[in-house]
C-alpha cells in the first residue's frame, strides 16, 4: 500500500478551486494542517497562513471561501482516507465479526503517518479531526450544508461499518448510534488521553481505547 501514490477524490461543492490541481493549492492543505494543529481552529487564519507559505491572503481565497470551507475540507478528505482504509482492509475478510472487528479496530487505533499521500499529514489531520472536527458541524448552518452534502463522506462511512454491524446481528436496532458512538468517543478518549488523563483509563504503550470499544461492540451486540 505504501508503495502507491493514491489520490482522494473530493468533490467540488467543498472548494472554489482544487488544490490538488497545484502546487500552491498542496502547500496551502499541507502548511494549513500545520498551523490549526498549532493554533487550533478559532487563532487560525488565512492571513497567518499566507505568511507561512509566502504567499497573499487571497491566492488562499482561490481555494476555500472561508475557513471553516477549508475546516470541512479536511474533514472530508480525513474521511474519506478512513474509506480507502475500511475497503482496503475488510475487502479478503470472509467473516463478518471479522470485518466488523477490523473496522472498530481502524476507527480507533492510533493513527499512523500514511505515505501513499504525500501532502498530507494524517497524523496532524487527525489530531485536528479530533479537537476541531465538531466546528464543522456543530454550526447555525448545519442544516443548510447537511443538504449540500457536507457531512456525507462522515455518514458514508458510518454506514459502511453499520452495514457489518447488521450482519454480525441483524436483530440490533441502533447501529448508526453505536458506531457514531465508537467514532466520536475514542475521539475524546484520544483527546482526554493527551490533556485530561483523569477522565480515560489510557495506558502509555497500550491499545485501552481499541480494546475498550471492541469488547464494548461485543457486549451491546450479544456475541
């Protein structure tokens, strides 16, 4: 896998123009990660980052309207990298508690630098997904960019792992609540981990939060 340079394709309602498409564009996704992962979200700006990469405030406004445009952005390519990963992993695996497994075990195991792309850093993204990604929705304008599809390539890959949820039980009644559950709770855990360890059971050279939510699945599911 990591001898492949692999493309995420992200759609167009979620930039003005491709930053894929040029180098600067790259720079500015590449160096933008960066610095939200410095100042987080609400010290961010295009202006800070214009002077970072050597470039004008408005060549950034070429790409994204806004930053909270670019905030979305990231989440959706973060979320769509965690796809690629899903498909990729579960695609040989025969057993259904054997796919559902995998992908608790990918949603919340620790992230690891991915060098099939090779301007992103996934580990910074998704430190960033973890403290700032809410920002993205937690908005007056929820409703309105849930319509225009914001929030799909999130909900596409709640389902996907949902999907294996119902065929390990197809009795269970609230798939989308425990994986939405697993997902935005080893988020915390992995915050709580790192600035309010009193709040986790976290171990320094442990997987606690993978294994927690994998025997969490398999008491809530029966198995």
């Amino acid at each position: 896998m990591n001898d492949l340079h692999i493309n995420i394709s992200i759609e167009s309602s979620f930039y003005c123009k491709d930053p894929e498409s040029t180098e600067l564009g790259k720079k500015i996704v590449q160096v933008g990660i960066e610095l939200m992962d410095q100042l987080g979200y609400e010290a961010f700006t295009f202006k800070k980052l214009g002077v970072e990469i050597n470039s004008n405030e408005s060549s950034i406004y070429r790409y994204f309207e806004s930053k909270h445009a670019f905030l979305v952005y990231l989440v959706n390519w973060y979320w769509s990298w965690i796809e690629y990963k899903l498909v990729f992993a579960t695609a040989n695996i025969v057993s259904a508690e054997e796919r559902l497994k995998k992908s608790i075990e990918l949603l919340t195991e620790e992230v690891k630098e991915d060098s099939s792309f090779t301007f992103i850093n996934e580990v910074l993204l998704c430190k960033i997904i973890n403290t700032e990604s809410s920002k993205a929705y937690y908005t007056i304008d929820v409703d309105k960019e849930n319509e225009k599809g914001f929030y799909k390539t999130y909900k596409r890959v709640v389902q996907r792992v949902c999907d294996f949820v119902l065929e390990v039980n197809p009795q269970f009644k609230y798939p989308h609540m425990l994986i939405s559950t697993i997902i935005e709770g080893a988020h915390h855990q992995n915050y709580f981990s790192k600035h309010l360890p009193a709040l986790t059971d976290v171990e320094e050279g442990k997987n606690n939060i993978v294994e927690f939510y994998l025997k969490l699945t398999k008491s809530v599911l029966s198995l």
